[in-house]
C-alpha cells in the first residue's frame, strides 16, 4: 500500500510539473536569433518565469521520491510503473485541456494501461505469495526466509 | 546512419543511468522514514555516493543527447525510437542489478514500449 501511494506521487508530479513546465516555457518562447545577449535574456526569462519554477520544483520533488521508489522496489518494477504518466498525461489532456486525441494515440495509451495492469497484477501476486509463505514458515516454527 | 546511432547513445546512457541510480540507491539503503532529518541524511549519502554520481552523470548524457538529436531528427521519430530505453534498462536490471524477471513483467515491459512508441508516433505535428 505504502509503494501503491510512492508510484502514485512519482507519476502525478512528473506530470503536473512536465505540464507547469511547458506552460512557462511557451509563455518564454523560443529565442529566434541565436547571440550572447538573446541567450541571456533567454535564461533570465526561462529563471523568472513562475510556472517554470513550479514546474522545476515539483520535478525535483518527483526525482527525489523516484529515488526513494528505486531505493527500496526493482528497477524492472519501478520503470514500467511510472509509465502511467502517458496515461495520466492522456487523460489530463482529454478531460482538462480537451485536445482531441489521435485512435493511434488512445491504442497506445491503451497498450501502455495493459503493460501497467499486468506487471502491476503479477506483483501484487507474488507480494501475497511471499506473505503466504512467510505465514506458513511462522507456523511450522522456521526461520522465515530473508524476502526481498 | 548518425540518426541511429545516436539513437543507441541515448537510450544506452538512459538505461545505464537507470541501472547506476538503482544501485547508488541500494548501497544507500532503504527510504523509510520521510522526516526532514532522515531525509537530510539520505540525501548526503546519495550526493557522496560514487553510483549515483556515474548515473546522474549518464543521465545527464542522455538529456544532452537526446536535445542534440532533436535539432535534426523529427520528434515523430526521435520519440518512438527512445521508448526502447523501457526495455534495455529491464535487461539492464536482469543482467547487472541480477533482478528477478518474470514472463509478465518481460511481456508487460514490451507492450508498455510498443504503447509509448505509438503514443509517440504522431507527436510530430
């Protein structure tokens, strides 16, 4: 449940600070001549802009809780998981923004909810093997083998 | 041909950044307190750690040449093609981290790739 709710916060701050970010970088715009002094104001609009720094900010938060994901979950778990930002970012974008969305885009949002679904469900079942060994491992009175 | 191998460059460095962060954390140790003080200690013994610092480092190689990719490929491509990096970090994580693999988490590794990879496709325009 505690992992359920780390994933969650992972994904759901990578998207609403992808989309904060993308927000203030659109407001920034591109620079069209390329100069020292075009760069610089292009930094100095790019650090002053609110919605690149929240967005900035709740990345730095999504890295920060990826690393405490990776530091206790497999990397071939964890990877897959945070894919649902495609999803979340599909849906956010249909429901929120009402962009229309492409048949190839949904067939993959649909295939990417599938790849979550199964490597999500294969888990959870071998979490509840690992507890159901553990129980009759107690029960019998033997040493409880080190899990993961 | 310069495309492609670029290509392999980006997701090479993704996925082995992946793989070096996962084990800079494991040596770090377990999150499990989220109290500042805990927290403080943690993030000091990630910034020292030799691993992390190698995947940060690859990570930042392929932010670099992901965007220096993007100034001559098309998104359309450049996208779909870097999905791969799904896969390669899972076999990453199989052949360096020796992690534990099952059929449905290969499977459902793939068909998140393939998912991305479409999601991706049409982001050109």
């Amino acid at each position: 449940m505690k992992n359920f709710v780390l994933l969650s916060l992972v994904v759901v701050l990578q998207v609403i600070g992808n989309v904060l970010l993308s927000r203030g970088m659109r407001q920034v715009g591109g620079s069209e001549a390329i100069s020292g002094s075009t760069i610089v104001s292009f930094g100095l609009r790019t650090v002053s802009n609110p919605w690149v720094l929240a967005g900035v900010a709740l990345l730095i938060g999504f890295f920060v809780l990826y690393l405490a994901a990776l530091s206790r979950l497999e990397l071939s778990f964890v990877l897959p998981m945070t894919a649902a930002a495609y999803v979340l970012t599909a849906l956010f974008a249909w429901l929120i923004l009402h962009e229309t969305i492409s048949p190839a885009r949904w067939a993959g949002t649909f295939a990417v909810t599938l790849g979550i679904l199964l490597v999500g469900s294969s888990e959870h079942r071998a979490a509840k093997r690992r507890g159901e060994a553990q129980a009759i491992n107690l029960e019998q009175g033997t040493e409880p083998r080190a899990a993961d | 041909m310069k495309t492609w191998l670029v290509v392999f460059l980006v997701v090479l460095s993704d996925s082995a950044g992946n793989v070096f962060v996962t084990k800079g954390m494991k040596e770090v140790g377990e999150v499990t307190s989220y109290r500042p003080m805990a927290l403080l200690r943690v993030a000091r013994q990630a910034l020292t750690n030799v691993m992390m610092a190698m995947g940060v480092l690859c990570m930042a190689v392929a932010f670099f040449s992901f965007i220096a990719l993007l100034s001559w490929a098309d998104l359309s491509f450049v996208l779909p093609a870097t999905a791969l990096g799904y896969v390669v970090s899972v076999v990453g994580a199989h052949y360096v981290l020796k992690e534990n693999i099952s059929a449905a988490r290969w499977i459902g590794t793939i068909i998140i790739c393939l998912g991305v990879a479409l999601i991706s496709l049409n982001s050109g325009d």
